[in-house]
C-alpha cells in the first residue's frame, strides 16, 4: 500500500509494521469471526491503496482534432448503444431478476424460522430448521448472480464457483431439513457444507487475481469467516435477502444510469 508514496522506504516501514502488528492481532482478536472481519477491512485497503488512479480518456468539451477531414459524428450514432452495452443491459436484467427471485423466497422462510411454531404442530426448534432450510433454497438464484456477473472470464470460470455456491447451499437445505437435532452431528455436517464454499472461493480469488479484478477479490472476502466458523453458515439464510436487496438495487439503478446517458 504504500509503494506508490514512500518508494524505497516502503518495504521496510510494511516490514516493521507487520513485526509490532501480527503478534498484536493474534493476541487482541481470539474469535475467528472477528478475525475474518479484521481481515476483509484490511482487504479493502490493500485494494483502495493500491488501486491506479483513474484517467479521463473524454477529450475536454469543444476540442477538435487537428487531422484532416475529421468531422463529428452523428450524435444518433455517437449515442446508439454497442453490443457491449445491451450485453451489460441483459447482465443487469438478470442479476437484478434472480436477486429479487432470493429476496422475494427469503422473506417467508425468515418468517417462518421465527414465528412458525406458531402457525404449524412443529416446536420452535423444528420450525427454526425448516426455515433455515427453505431460506438455503431461496439462496440458489442469488449464488448465480456470481456466474452472470463474471462476463470477463471463461465459461468454467463463471459458471464453476456458482455451482459450487449453489450445492453449498442446497446441501445446507437438506442438512437442516433431516437434522435431528444433534447438535455435534450438525458441526460436522456443516464443515461438509463449507467445502464447496472453500472450493469456489478459491477458485474466484485465483481466476479475479489472473484478470486484476479487484472488485472480485473484494467481493471474496466476505466470505472467509465462513472458512473459519462453519456455524456461520446457519446465518446465511437470514443474511442473503439482505445482500440479495442490495444486489437488486444496485443492477437497476446502474441499468437507468446507463439509459440515461445513453437517452
């Protein structure tokens, strides 16, 4: 991170740094999802510090170049949208659809965990299961938003860690839908369900890291402390309407700014 403004210096302030640091951190931060968190805010500054700058490539407003014979184009072509644009157009139309489809299906099960002992024979313990697994349902369309969004890599790229975020979370589905309520059986099942967790995590953080995708990595590291704490996966039911919103907001209002600027 610091490369870029202390030049030579920077490998030996980084050095001394991680020395008084790391022992810190390991003494101050005994739980892993704590950790993980530590560790995805300092991602996110490793990728803001080490970022280029972005360049304005538009020429500045009434300049004309000196070649020959040039003449403005038409302003309908100038604003006609390329194949690029109506690729990222259906992009976003489908993220955005299957986004609404997990949030629209997550609502209920989160409903039902909490409040369907009162509306079912089932006791508060069965009814939090059943939801939970209804909810790991409602995540699969969420977890091909990965597979939609990743336009830049190979086919087995995109669609590999989709998959494997979609048997993840069908496998959670049908831990807690024939769960007996064993508390130690459903540690060990869950770390069963974390593998393909582990699997497409990895296999996003090497293709993003092959293609400079900063904004993949980043979207990576939320999910470590699933690595780390296996029972965190029982709260992804809850949490995936929430991310599923925001994903869905953010494809619609990136799909009218581009209409707008191409209007």
């Amino acid at each position: 991170m610091l490369a870029g403004r202390l030049r030579g210096w920077a490998y030996v302030i980084g050095g001394a740094a991680g020395l008084v640091l790391a022992p810190t951190l390991m003494i101050t931060l005994p739980s892993p999802a704590t950790a993980g968190l530590a560790a995805i805010g300092a991602l996110v500054l490793a990728d803001l510090g080490t970022r280029p700058p972005r360049r304005d490539t538009r020429s500045p407003a009434g300049s004309v170049p000196s070649a020959p014979g040039w003449a403005p184009a038409p302003a309908a072509a100038a604003d006609a949208p390329g194949p690029h644009g109506r690729a990222a157009e259906v992009r976003s139309r489908w993220i955005a659809g299957l986004a609404t489809t997990s949030f629209v299906l997550g609502i209920p099960a989160i409903a039902f965990a909490f409040a369907g002992s009162q509306w079912s024979a089932l006791d508060a313990t069965e009814a939090m299961r059943a939801g939970i697994a209804a909810g790991a349902l409602a995540a699969i369309p969420f977890a091909l938003c990965v597979g939609v969004a990743r336009t830049g890599h190979r086919t087995r790229d995109r669609w590999g860690p989709a998959a494997l975020l979609a048997t993840a979370a069908a496998a959670l589905a049908i831990v807690n839908a024939a769960s007996d309520g064993d508390g130690n059986a459903i540690v060990w099942q869950l770390l069963l369900c974390a593998l393909p967790i582990a699997g497409a995590v990895a296999w996003l953080l090497l293709t993003s890291w092959r293609a400079g995708d900063s904004g993949g990595i980043l979207a990576i590291g939320a999910a470590l402390p699933v690595l780390v704490l296996a029972l965190g996966l029982q709260l992804l039911p809850f949490l995936t309407p929430v991310a599923a919103l925001v994903v869905a907001v953010s494809a619609s209002v990136r799909r009218r700014r581009r209409a707008v600027a191409v209007g």
